[in-house]
C-alpha cells in the first residue's frame, strides 16, 4: 500500500464483504468449531459444505463458523437458517450427510430430518 487511494479501495472492498455476509436473503450454514466439534470432525465438515456450496454455484448461501454450540455429544453440529423459516439443527454430521443437506434443504427445501437434533433426541 503506497497511498491513501489504494487505502481506501482495500476499505471499500472489505466493507463490501461485510455486506454480503448481511444478506437478509442469503440461507447461513453455521458448523460449529469449537475444540469439541473439531474433535468430532467438523473441519472435514465444513469444507464439503464449501465444496458443494461452490460446485452448486450457490451464492445466495453464507457458510461461516461459531464456536461451541452447546451440545458436544452431538458434533459435529451443523445449523441451517433459511430467511422467514425456524432454524434446523443437524446433529452428529459427517461430510456425506453435509452434502445431502447441501443437496436436500439448502438446494430443494427439503429438510432432512433423520439428520436433525430432534431424531436424535
């Protein structure tokens, strides 16, 4: 960075991504990553939702992280939160049943519900 131009472009484009991320449209996949759910497997998780989010073309869905979701005999934890829906709850996910939720809820609206907290309860 060599002037306050160049500033204030890396600025604009970080204000930019913070926007998007703000999408009251956008569907939020939260996979929980706290010690806990690493343990149990969510990094592996979490990128097959990254590779089928980006192989589907799916921008409308943001893809983050959070830490301990607060139920560590279940990770790895996955939650989906569609815009005007309840938020759904996927329990003891690995990266083939991510996919299928990629494929199912996100992409057809359908939840996959033998995968949701209230199955396994």
């Amino acid at each position: 960075m060599k002037s306050l131009a160049e500033l204030e472009a890396i600025r604009n484009k970080a204000k930019g991504s913070v926007n998007l991320r703000k999408d009251d449209h956008a569907v939020r996949v939260v996979v929980g990553m706290a010690t806990c759910g690493i343990a149990a497997g969510a990094r592996p998780v979490m990128a097959a939702i990254m590779e089928e989010v980006a192989k589907r073309n799916l921008e409308h869905v943001a893809v983050t992280q959070t830490g301990c979701i607060g139920v560590c005999r279940l990770e790895p934890i996955v939650e989906v939160m569609v815009p005007g829906e309840e938020k759904v709850t996927y329990v003891k996910v690995d990266p083939k049943k991510a996919a299928e939720i990629v494929s199912e809820h996100i992409v057809n609206g359908r939840i996959v519900t033998k995968y949701t907290i209230g199955a396994a309860e």
